[in-house]
C-alpha cells in the first residue's frame, strides 16, 4: 500500500541573539526579526546565512523575514497625521514600566520628554533591547518618542509615506540583500489593511517582485520553499 504524502510543517524562529541565529541556522525555515535601520539589517542578513551555509544548509532555503509596521497615506503628511493619532490614542500611564522593562534599566528616573539616557550593557541589552538603543541615538529621539515606536512597531521598521514610498523601502531592502521577505503588521484594522493592500500591493506586483496569485496550495509552497527528504525513510 503506498504511503500517504508526509506533511512537512514550517518551522518559524523568531528572535536576533546570537542563540537564536544559531538554533535558526540549524531548523530554522523562515526567521523573524525586529530590524529598524537598512546596514544593520542587511549585516544581519548577511551572518545569519553564513551561519546557516556552515551548517551545510542551502542559504536559500532560510528566508529572513523582518517585521514592518507601515503606516500609509494618500501623502506622506497624511501618513504623518495617522501616525500621530496613533500615538495619540497611546496609554502613557505605563510608559516608564514598559520602557524600563524593554531596555533592562530603571526609566522612570529620567523625564518622559528628555533624551534616552545611557543603559549601562548588561545580560538583558540584547537583540531586541539593542535595537532600540540604536534607534534613539540615531533619530535623536526622547524617551516618550521611543515609547510611542516600541507601544506602535516594537523595534520593526516602521515606514511612514504613500504607497509608492513605502514599496519603495520594501524594494530597496529585499533587493539590496536585507530581506527576503516581510512580516507584514498593520498598526491598525481594516483601513491600514486596506490601504496596503490597495496601495502597496499593486507596485509590488508592477515591479515584479509579489505574485499576482498562488502557484502551490500549502504555507512551504507560498514560500517557495522546497519540501524536506522525509528523514524517516532508509537509504
């Protein structure tokens, strides 16, 4: 009697230590990452597929996958607007609590609306805790604008424009040897769903870089990944 296809289930890490590079480069089908500006996110890239070449593995056959948040409108100032509606509609009672959790040090001796004060490096400053650190210094941001990105995108990119600029962006890091795709998460349902979907979509699919329709029937066949030997048939 012939045996029955085995299914071959997609194994998904999420995380940037190095511990969890190295368990991705190992199982690992598609990583998830938090990943806010272009070089560092394209480094990234880079030593995860080393790591997973070492493993005698196929550098193809892992896809780094970064979160994005985008943040649409029919101009970019009216992209800007939602943005600050978001932040707007943000609880700040808990702001002290959630940043001092996220970056391992106490924030609450330090004022909401002044600049993020040095974390001292410790066990805890790692991947995701890093990122952000990175992020203020880079954009010169006060505590309370960190907390509004870590309450809206939690360290991912977080593009803010039109369609046309943030396809732009999604281009440029998939292209340029940042991404091989994206974990999509819209700040909010239905209408950034939508736009996205109306707007953003479409470019992606004039540019060649999104499919117009599915070709496979399963989650690895979406992916374009291909289906494993079953390790439990003898030589």
């Amino acid at each position: 009697v012939p045996r029955p296809p085995q299914g071959h289930p997609v194994l998904i890490q999420a995380g940037s230590s190095g511990p969890g590079q190295a368990l991705a480069a190992r199982i690992a089908d598609v990583v998830f990452t938090a990943q806010n500006e272009f070089a560092e996110a394209r480094e990234f890239y880079r030593t995860l597929k080393e790591q997973v070449a070492a493993q005698g593995r196929p550098a193809d056959g892992v896809l780094v996958m970064p979160g994005v948040m985008p943040v649409l409108g029919r101009t970019e100032r009216e992209a800007q607007d939602v943005f600050a509606e978001l932040n707007r509609n943000i609880d700040t009672a808990q702001a002290f609590t959630v940043l001092s959790e996220r970056l391992g040090a106490d924030m609450s001796v330090d004022p909401l609306d002044g600049p993020v004060p040095d974390v001292p490096e410790t066990e805890h400053l790692k991947s995701r805790a890093a990122l952000l650190i990175q992020m203020a210094r880079r954009e010169n941001l006060t505590l309370r604008q960190l907390f509004h990105r870590v309450a809206a995108a939690r360290g991912h990119l977080l593009p803010i424009g039109t369609p046309l600029q943030v396809a732009d962006t999604l281009e440029r890091w998939f292209r340029q040897g940042a991404a091989d795709g994206f974990n999509v998460m819209p700040p909010f349902f239905p209408g950034q769903f939508d736009a996205f979907a109306r707007g953003v979509v479409p470019i992606l699919q004039e540019r060649g870089l999104l499919r117009a329709d599915y070709t496979g029937t399963t989650l690895r066949d979406h992916l374009g990944l291909a289906r494993p030997a079953d390790r439990r048939q003898r030589a």
